[in-house]
C-alpha cells in the first residue's frame, strides 16, 4: 500500500482535503462544505468521520496535518485565537480531537498555502518567498531562509494589515489605510461609488472599457505595487506569489502591476523579485498542512 501523508485545510467555507505521498504526488483529494453554525452537523465532527472514513478505505496516513484561519499556539496543537466565523476552532486541541498518538500539527491557512506552493507550487524549491492571497481581504505568508515566519504569537504574514496611508480609516486590525482596504473585496462598493460588488465585476469592466472601473483598478494595483515594493524590501523574497480570487484577473493584473513595480521596486545589482500567481488553487493550504506533518 502507497504510504501517504493526510492534509486537513478547514475553511469558512470549505473543508479540504489531500492524501499525498512524501514526494508530492497527489493520490486523492476532495471536499465538503464546512457548515460552520450548524449544530445538526458539527463541521469539527464530519472532518473527524472524513479522516476516518478515508483511512478506513485507503489504510493509517503516515501523519496528518491540519491548516486553519486563526492564530496558532506554540505547541501546534490548537489555534490559539480567532474570532467570528469559525470561532469553534479556537483551542480545539485535534490531536486529542482525533484520538492521535502522534502529533497533529496545525498550521495557519495562509501559512500552510505559502508551504504547499514552494514545496510543489509557484515557488517550488525556492526558500526566501511571499504570498499574498486576494479575496474578501488580503492574507499572506512569509518563507525566510527555508523557515515560515510565524512571530511570537503567530501574527507574522499579516500582510494585509500593512499600513500604506496613516491618514486611511482603519481596517478590521485598526491599521489606517491597509493594503487590505486598498483591494480586498470588503472594500469594493465603496471604493467604486456603490458600482461594483466584487473585483470579478470590476475587472469585466475594465475589460469592457469602462473608464471609471479602470480608474479605481489601476488605483488598487498601484496601492499593490506599492505595498509589494515595501514586503520586498522588509524581507528580501526570491519570489511573490499571488493567490485568492483578484489574482484570477490574469493579465488585467499582472501586466500593470509590473509596470507599476518597474518604478517602485528596489533593484540594486540588477536583481528583480518575480511576481507570479498561485499554482495549486483551492487545495493549496491542505497540501501545504501535509507538508507540515511531514517535516514535524
């Protein structure tokens, strides 16, 4: 039988999951909707009978790693902090959830996405990288020298939260003028008078010729490219992935997002940072949490 390493990423949304070999083969992977409120089908439960289910089917993983949204607390075991939806997760202990001997290490979601794509993603094998994942907000990660880089109660990657306008309105972390409130989705009604809903409208409008979409587009990728510039020269990437729904754009992003960094970006000795979006899509934070259990 195929030794092989489960990966758990429990979302708002939905729960994925990948059976991988150490090598990073993908043999399976599926998902479920997360239902998180629902008390008739508890989602920490139905991730339990998914984990068994499958291990009952296709034998005992070689280890198990979970990814979350959330703060996690220094021993792996549990998310230490998150609030709103998915509050449930906080201090769920899933080692002992799971009925494991061994370790079940648990890693936050955008940590663990970051992990999957520079193990067999955009930014495979490279050591020093960043993430950015563009939805609803804007999430990262950071790869420093091999290592993520978790901080001292698991903040680090927070990118979104970067200040790039002191006299901005605070964002959901009280930071003035986030690179978040620049060009997450939470902002877009607002940032385009009440037109658009999400980016994906917004982009359909710029593909479409509509100036006023145009205008707050470029708007947005110049608050980007700025921010880009800044995380390039606080930790001094190889690589800056882009990942989340924005970053479906294609062309309409990355072509002026370059033009833009072609002016901000610090390039001495005539080295330049690539800028490249995500490669494994949605399952990117359970392979990135296969990951992890492998190297616990």
């Amino acid at each position: 039988m195929t030794e092989y390493v489960l990966g758990i990423d429990v979302g708002a949304t939905n729960v994925k999951a990948v059976a991988v070999t150490p090598p990073g083969y993908i043999l399976r992977q599926g998902r479920f909707a997360t239902r998180d409120g629902d008390a008739a089908t508890p989602w920490a439960g139905a991730v339990r009978d998914y984990i068994r289910g499958h291990e009952e089917e296709h034998g005992a993983s070689r280890s198990l790693g979970i990814a979350s949204p959330g703060l996690v607390a220094r021993d792996q075991r549990s998310i230490a902090w998150m609030r709103g939806r998915m509050a449930a997760v906080q201090g769920l202990d899933w080692t002992e959830f799971l009925g494991r001997k061994q370790l079940v290490p648990v890693l936050n979601d955008a940590h663990a996405a970051l992990l999957g794509e520079t193990w067999i993603g955009a930014g495979r094998g490279v050591e020093n990288a960043v993430l950015l994942t563009l939805g609803t907000g804007v999430g990262g990660a950071v790869l420093c020298d091999g290592k993520l880089l978790r901080g001292a109660i698991g903040r680090a990657g927070h990118l979104g939260h970067l200040s790039l306008n002191p006299e901005g309105a605070p964002d959901i972390a009280s930071t003035p003028g986030s690179l978040e409130d620049a060009i997450g989705d939470c902002t877009i009604l607002a940032r385009s008078d009440g037109r658009f809903e999400t980016s994906a409208e917004l982009v359909q409008g710029v593909r479409a010729g509509d100036e006023h979409a145009t205008q707050v587009w470029l708007k947005s990728i110049k608050a980007l490219a700025a921010a880009i510039a800044s995380i390039i020269n606080c930790v001094d990437p190889e690589v800056v992935i882009l990942g989340g729904g924005v970053a479906r754009a294609g062309k309409y992003l990355f072509d002026p997002l370059e033009e833009q960094l072609e002016q901000f970006e610090w390039r001495p000795l005539g080295g330049r940072v690539q800028v490249v979006p995500a490669a494994l899509g949605e399952f990117a934070g359970a392979l990135g949490a296969a990951r992890n259990a492998m190297q616990v």
